[in-house]
C-alpha cells in the first residue's frame, strides 16, 4: 500500500521530467544514427524554423525590450536613487533585466506564439497520417521534425532574448537621462562595472536550457496526439503549461547554481 | 523471368486483426492486381512493406533474402527499390507540392537543392501538374493530390511500385489518363514490377492501358 502509493507519487512528480529527458536522449540518439544523411533537408527546416520562431517575433520582442526598460527603470530608479545612486541603479537593472526579466519574459512569449504552433502542427501532421508518410519515404520524423526545431528555437531565443535584452537596456539609459538627469556615461559605467562573467553565462545557460526545453515539450505533446483533431486543443494546453512549469523551475535552479557558483 | 519479390502463407498481424494467408511471386515486368476485399489488407500490406512496424508470418522475401533477415544496408536497398502511391501517405501540408516531390531524394541523396528541383518539375510536367509546383497541398484537387503523390514516387525510381486504391472516387476520364500514365511509368522499365490495389475487379478491368498479367482476390 505505502510502496504503491510511493510509487504513484514519484510518478507524478518526476514521470515528466523522465519522459522529456527520454525523448531528448531519443532525439539525440535519432541525430548520430541518422547523420549526415538528409542534412541538407533537415537545414532547410532550421532555416525555416528560425524564420517563424525568430525572425517573426522580433517586432514583438523589440517593443516588449522597449517596454521593460522604461517600466523597470522609471519604477526603481526614484527609489533607488536615493539609497545608493547611480552604481545600484546599474545593478538593479543588470539583475532585473539581464538575468531575469528578459529571458522569464521572452521565453513566455515565445511559449504562447511558437510553443501552442509547434504542438498543434505536428498534432495535425500525426493526425494527417504525415508522419508515417516520411516514415515511408525512408525519413526518420524524429530527426526530420524534431531535431531541427529544437537548433532553430534556441537560435531564436538566445538571439531574440539577446535583442530584447539590448534594447531593454537602452531604452533604461534614454529613460533615466530624461527623468532623473542620470548621464549616459554614468550609467554605463555603472552597469559595466556590475557586470560579471557570472550575469553572462547565467544569460547563456537560462536561453540554451529554455531554448531546448520549450520545444522538447510541445513536440512531445504534438506527437502524442493519437487519431482525433480534439486532442490538439488538449495537448496544446498541457504543453503550454508544461513549459511554463519548467521554464520557472530551471529559472530558479539555476539562479540557485549560480548562486552557489559565486 | 528474375523473382524479385516473394510472399509465401505471408500473414500481418496488424492492428489486432490478422490478413489472410498471400502466397505470391513477383517477376521482372510483372503488373499484378490485387482485389481487396477489405481496406484493412490494404493498410496491412502497404505498411508491412514500408517496415512500418507489423508483426508477420510466413515468409517474404526481397531478391531471396527474407525480410527478417534484413541489415540496414538491405533496408535501403529496398527502400531504394521500393515506392508507393497511397492515399494513407499523403503529402506533407506545409511543403509546398515541389518540395513534396524531391523531398525523398533530397533527403537521401544529400542532392544540390537546384538538381532536384528541375527533375521534380519535369516530372509535374510530364503529370500536367506543373502549374501547381509552388502550391500547398490543400490547393489541390484530389486528383491533383493523386498525381503529386505520383509524382514523389515517380521521383525515386523504384523497381517496384506500389499504387494502393488509386483509381477510387475518380471518373472515367481520370481514371484513364492516370492509368494511361502509370503504364507509361511501367513501360520505362523492363524490369519494373507494378502492383495496384483495388476493392473491385471490375474497376481495374476498364483500364484499358493497363495489362495485367496476375489478378489476385484476396
């Protein structure tokens, strides 16, 4: 009875991450046999991935970078100002913007605009009997849809996130130069000078462990999908809220890394 | 006359259902007709021969190696030899109907994208569906989706080819223009081995272009 009901609740609450970390080493494993047979096919889809993953949700990411900037910054810096200056106002920032709004905020945008795509996309080709028309044609749809979608998406984060992280940090400068008489060169001073190795590979390592998180979910619930066009709303949601669950989890376990790292 | 393929009590077990037991040989230049009585066999039958996973007995043999014996090396040599024209493998909705066509052989072959582009379009051409390269599949007729299908398997060369209930919801004008091209398609090869899939005799013996020189009821 205890082990059986010990048993459900490992299952609960590590059944996910053990069928996701199995379907990566699936795709990875699909990657060694089957390469470089069709590199030039499974190319064609990053490119085509990075197009709709990131090309076209630039605009967005831009205006949200825009946005976040002015937004955190007129929100802290009168506050702020007075307990440490300048130096602090650059640290917040770093902190607030680099290391945690902007890739927990771009990573939840393209969620709702790539993820909900991808899981219903490769629901309808299963539905389609698509998928087992690439098996017939001699492709391995792992290695065709899968793979390429995960090097494009975290292209795309990584780039977009790096994008809206820019902007976001001069749209900051120009907000508090006009509203608290903060100079440029203070400014950046000031966040150069907070800057460390720590915030860069933090950056890096949350967008790559996004990047590959994200789309692994969606395609896994996009090629769970069995025989019905009812189940594509389904999973779709499950997918969203997958990622959304796991996004935040490797958020704070890697602040946590890092942190113990420093 | 070389055996190519052979099929002996050959029985799938597919979806919790067996097939009856098919015992058949196929020659070089063989165009053989096989009447389904259900669409099953035909599900059962296109699969098995994709190596879409199909539990089987008996014995099916590829140029006298049976297929339980199959290396990957013999997978693709079949897979080379090998193609179907089925509805149940559509084409790919969000290529567009070029890329559906040299998407086999620019996948297995590592091909310059350019190369294959123009022999996919010459073969649209020769369909008469050359108009629709650079649409999606859901802009097409279901002829239209029929003749690009053929088109794709066209594209690989196979030895053997497989058309499974082609001639289906199709009028008389239809059907014998894509009868008429099959049989050209045939006719390029000596040894090319032609087997089509119907529910009903009477269907295929209105073909006119088409000789068959085996017509199984299974």
């Amino acid at each position: 009875m205890i082990k059986a009901f010990l048993e459900y609740l490992f299952e609960k609450l590590f059944g996910g991450i053990y069928n996701l970390i199995s379907f990566l080493v699936i795709v990875i494993d699909e990657f060694i046999k089957n390469f470089p047979k069709g590199y030039l096919a499974v190319r064609k889809i990053v490119y085509k991935q990075i197009y709709f993953s990131g090309v076209e949700a630039l605009r967005l990411t831009v205006q949200l970078g825009i946005l976040l900037g002015i937004v955190i910054v007129t929100q802290m810096a009168a506050f702020i100002k007075g307990l440490g200056g300048v130096n602090l106002i650059g640290k917040i920032l770093l902190v607030a913007i680099i290391r945690e709004a902007i890739p927990l905020f771009i990573a939840v945008i393209m969620i709702a605009r790539s993820g909900t795509a991808i899981t219903s996309e490769l629901g309808l080709m299963k539905i389609n009997g698509e998928v087992l028309s690439l098996k017939s044609l001699g492709i391995e749809p792992v290695y065709y849809i899968v793979f390429p979608r995960l090097v494009a998406f975290t292209i795309s984060l990584f780039t977009i996130t790096l994008i809206a992280a820019f902007v976001s940090v001069i749209t900051g400068s120009f907000t508090l130069f006009l509203f608290e008489k903060v100079s440029f060169a203070d400014f950046y001073d000031a966040l150069f000078l907070n800057m460390s190795i720590f915030d860069l590979v933090l950056f890096s390592l949350k967008n790559i462990a996004f990047g590959i998180t994200i789309p692994l979910i969606c395609c896994f619930y996009g090629l769970s999908i069995k025989k019905s066009a009812t189940e594509i709303p389904q999973m779709a949601t499950k997918s969203v809220l997958s990622c959304f669950l796991y996004v935040f989890l490797l958020n704070v376990i890697l602040d946590f890394l890092v942190l113990i790292w420093q | 006359m070389a055996v190519k393929l052979k099929f002996y009590k050959l029985i799938i077990n597919f979806e919790g259902e067996k097939t009856p037991p098919l015992s058949l040989m196929f020659e070089d230049g063989d165009t053989v007709a096989l009447i389904f009585s259900r669409d099953f066999y035909n599900k059962a039958l296109i699969d098995f021969l994709h190596f879409i996973p199909t539990d089987y007995e008996g014995e099916a043999t590829f140029l006298g190696k049976d297929f339980k014996a199959f290396t990957n090396e013999d997978k693709e040599k079949w897979q080379k030899s090998f193609a179907s024209v089925c509805f149940l493998y559509p084409l790919i909705n969000n290529l567009k109907v070029i890329e559906n066509v040299y998407l086999p052989v620019f996948y297995r072959d590592n091909i310059k994208e350019d190369l294959v582009f123009d022999k996919a379009y010459s073969i649209l051409e020769e369909l008469g569906i050359e108009k629709k390269f650079n649409q999606l599949p859901a802009f097409l007729s279901n002829f239209e989706r029929k003749l690009a299908i053929f088109a794709r398997a066209k594209m690989l060369e196979p030895a053997i080819i497989y058309y499974g209930n082609v001639f289906s919801e199709l009028d008389e004008d239809k059907k014998d223009y894509f009868s008429g091209k099959i049989a050209e398609f045939h006719n390029e090869r000596t040894d090319r081995i032609t087997i089509i899939t119907s529910r009903s005799e009477n269907e295929l013996n209105e073909l006119e272009a088409l000789k068959f020189n085996k017509i199984i009821n299974i």
